[in-house]
C-alpha cells in the first residue's frame, strides 16, 4: 500500500487501510527494508557459490564491484594533478589527461542512499548475472521464490 499525506488526511493508492490495524509507514521513494535485506542475500549467496569473475577475495569486495558494475555506480571523484587534488562529481568533469587510475579515485554510491527504482534494478541486474552464471543454490531458489511478486509492484 502507498499514501499520500495531505493536509486534510491522506490518499491511498490500493488497498485501503483497516481500521485497527498497525501499518509501518516508509517513504515510497527510498529503499525499502526488504530489498535491504534481498540484496545483501543475494550478494552473500553469489559469493559463497564462487561462480563470479570479479577478482573478489571478500563478500564487501564483492558487493563494491556489484554496485560499480551493476548498481549507481560512483557518486564522486578525487583525481591528482601537478597543482593537487581536485573534486569531480563526474568523469566528464576530469581532464582526459587524469582520466585513469592511476590519477582518479571514485566513491561508490552508498546502498543506503540507493532509490526504490535504483535498488529494483541493480538487483534485477545482479539476479540476471546470477543466472547466467548458473547460481542455483537451494538458499538462491528461496531468495527468487520469496522475491516472486515483488518487482510488479509499483514503484
């Protein structure tokens, strides 16, 4: 269920609320505590089964080279020049002549600031990386079976 919360009340979008019944109220737009919950399984079942190609030693490694690749990528960037270090808050913003690692850091968006939106399609990305790899653990079968439903929802 997603509410609006208007000076006179609110507007439901769905299924209305009962009367009586405790409801836990997030903001529709950030992520939600299941897809929390959903992503760091995955990733953690994703590590133990070995089928990545990411040059992972770590589930944490592995999750930052999950978010690069798949996720929102990098929120900002630090690069050297002759006259010091300098902020960017995109590659275009760099000098080509510092566009490499040896010049430029990046800092990876923080899964607590992922959107809704952003948190459904890295993990709808990392789900279809998965398979492709061919995961199918019993615990990555219990993931997909109780994610089943999920991404039809609204956004």
């Amino acid at each position: 269920m997603v509410i609006l919360i208007t000076e006179d009340g609110y507007i439901a979008e769905g299924k209305q609320p009962e009367v009586g019944k405790r409801y836990y109220l997030t903001d529709a737009e950030s992520g939600t505590e299941a897809q929390n919950k959903a992503f760091h399984a995955l990733v953690q079942e994703y590590f133990k089964s070995g089928a990545f190609s990411y040059p992972a030693k770590t589930f944490q490694e592995l999750k930052d080279f999950i978010k690069r690749d798949l996720g929102a990528g990098f929120e900002n960037f630090v690069y050297a020049t002759p006259e010091g270090i300098k902020r960017a808050t995109t590659t275009d913003e760099i000098p080509e002549e510092y566009r490499t690692a040896q010049y430029t850091m990046g800092r990876l968006k923080s899964w607590s600031k992922y959107t809704k939106r952003e948190r459904r399609e890295t993990m709808d990305a990392l789900i279809a990386q998965m398979l492709l790899v061919g995961v199918q653990t019993k615990k990555f079968n219990e993931i997909m079976t109780g994610m089943e439903g999920l991404w039809q929802k609204k956004d």
